[in-house]
C-alpha cells in the first residue's frame, strides 16, 4: 500500500514539475511579446515568422498541458 502511495505521489510530483516547466515556458514566451522592438524593417518580418512560430507552439503545449 505504502509502495502505491509513494508511486502515485511521483507521478504527482512528476506532473507538477511538467506544469511548471510549461508554465515558464508560457512566461518567457509572453514576456518577449511585451518587449518592444527598437525599430522595424523589411527584415524583422523573419523576427515575426519566428515569434509568431514560438506563440504557437505554446499555445499547442498548454492546451496539451490542460488535457491531461
């Protein structure tokens, strides 16, 4: 019984590391979006591509995160 405790508080412990992880991901992600740019040119449009990539993928990860 003890031995169920203990595996079912690591899977715990586990998931809640997960979320973590997830949400300093999520964090970091945001905290970039509400930097400003000092100036914007015709290149800054694979800047974009990239936060916009990066946006995206944290909005898959949390709402993966939520089903769980």
């Amino acid at each position: 019984m003890e031995s169920n405790l203990l595996t079912g508080k690591a899977v715990q412990n586990e998931d809640f590391s997960e979320y973590v992880a997830h949400l300093q991901l999520h964090m970091t992600l945001q905290a970039r979006n509400l930097v400003p740019t000092l100036k914007h040119t015709v290149e800054d449009s694979r800047q974009e591509l990239l936060h916009q990539t990066q946006a995206n993928f944290e909005k898959l990860i949390s709402r993966q995160g939520s089903q769980i």
